[in-house]
C-alpha cells in the first residue's frame, strides 16, 4: 500500500498554489492598498505576516486531518516553503511587503509548523490534532494578538490586550484536546507576550504547548481527549 496517495498530492498542489497566491499576490495588492492609506511599511508588513499566518498555515492546518492520512506531503511542503522564504533573505532580495531584514520569523514559522504537526501525528498514534492544536496556537491565536496589538498601538509591540484575545481563541480551540488542551493553550498566550531573543514566538508558542500536551500525554492522560 502506497504511504501517499494520488488524492493527497493533488491537494498538496492545490494547498500549496494557494500558499503561493496568498504569499505572493494577495498581500502584495494588500500591502499596496495599506500604502495608499498611509500606513506605515512596518505597520503593513505586520499586519501581512498575520494574514499570511491565518490564510496559510492556520488553514492548511486545519485542513490537514481532512485530507491527509501520514505528514509526508504537510512536512515536504512546510520544508519547501522554509527553503524558499529563506532564500530572499540569503541573496539580499526580500519580499519586501512581509519580509524585513531585522529577522526571519516567517521561516522558523514554516519549520515549526512541518515538525510539530509530524511529531504530533508520531506520537499519538496517528492523531493530528495533537500537533496541529499547537499549530493553530501560532498560526491564528498569534495572529489575533498581533492584529490587536497593531489596531490599538499602530505598530509591533507587545500588549496584554493582544493576549487576551489569543487566549479566549487559544483554551476556545484547545478545550477539543479535553484539559490538557485548555492549559496549553493559556500557556502559549501567556508564553507569546514575553521575547527570547533570537528565539522567536513561532518557535515558543507552538514548542511550549506541544511539550505540555506530550508530558500530559505520559504523564496525565486523563486529562487527554482523543
């Protein structure tokens, strides 16, 4: 029995066009529209790296337990969107309506997602949900508190206000994982306020909770709901 089927590699083509289109079009004319309006650049790339976050990896992660049966064809793709938003930063030209020369956040947010959502599905046997909740966490609940957070200040900058909207979304969602997933969605909204630098919070938020849903799973399983 073939580990990929033909169905999955058509929706990998499909899922992965539109991560292209999102990426490379759609915030693009939205950066442009942004400008118009006076917004700041710094101001429009943040709020495209949260539209990219929500329309890219939070809806390829929840779509992948629909469609996919292994990580195989997840994990290849979140490899290959790494390599090819490093590139820019590697020959000096950046997409430079979300990318920025300060950091490299949206790469470690495409290798985050394809390790977590494949560690996840290891190690419950075959669940996705165990990695794509923490998934979700940074994708949409990270994206929530940065849009927040620019509404109300104009630019990047941290605010409990921004938290606390992560957190009503995150231990919302999380509670599908019974009361581990509850905890570690609080903890990742929590996590995200604080910077550990050059540790980014697509690497905390998504590390954090997949840590307390696996010591949960050894550990507390009742607290577990698969």
């Amino acid at each position: 029995m073939s580990l990929i089927s033909f169905e999955e590699i058509i929706a990998t083509v499909i899922l992965f066009a539109w991560v292209v289109f999102v990426v490379a079009s759609l915030t693009k004319r939205l950066y442009g529209v942004m400008m118009k309006r006076k917004f700041s650049h710094n101001v429009a790339i943040y709020y495209n790296r949260k539209v990219i976050h929500i329309l890219t990896g939070g809806l390829v992660a929840f779509l992948t337990p629909l469609i996919f049966k292994t990580p195989i064809m997840p994990f290849s793709m979140a490899v290959l969107l790494s390599i090819l938003t490093y590139v820019p930063h590697k020959t000096g030209k950046l997409m430079y309506w979300f990318q920025t020369e300060e950091n490299t956040y949206e790469v470690s947010f495409c290798i985050m997602w394809g390790i977590i959502v494949t560690f996840g599905w290891l190690i419950s046997g075959g669940n996705f949900w165990f990695g794509i909740l923490p998934v979700l966490f940074m994708s949409v609940g990270d994206a929530i508190t940065g849009i927040v957070r620019n509404m109300l200040y104009k630019r990047r900058t941290k605010s409990w206000w921004g938290n606390l909207t992560m957190a009503l979304f995150s231990i919302s969602i999380g509670a599908t994982l019974g009361f581990a997933g509850i905890i570690a969605g609080a903890l990742a909204s929590v996590v995200e306020h604080f910077e550990f630098n050059p540790i980014d919070d697509n690497i905390t938020v998504p590390a954090l909770s997949f840590i307390v849903l696996l010591l949960t799973k050894f550990f507390a399983p009742w607290m577990l709901a698969f």
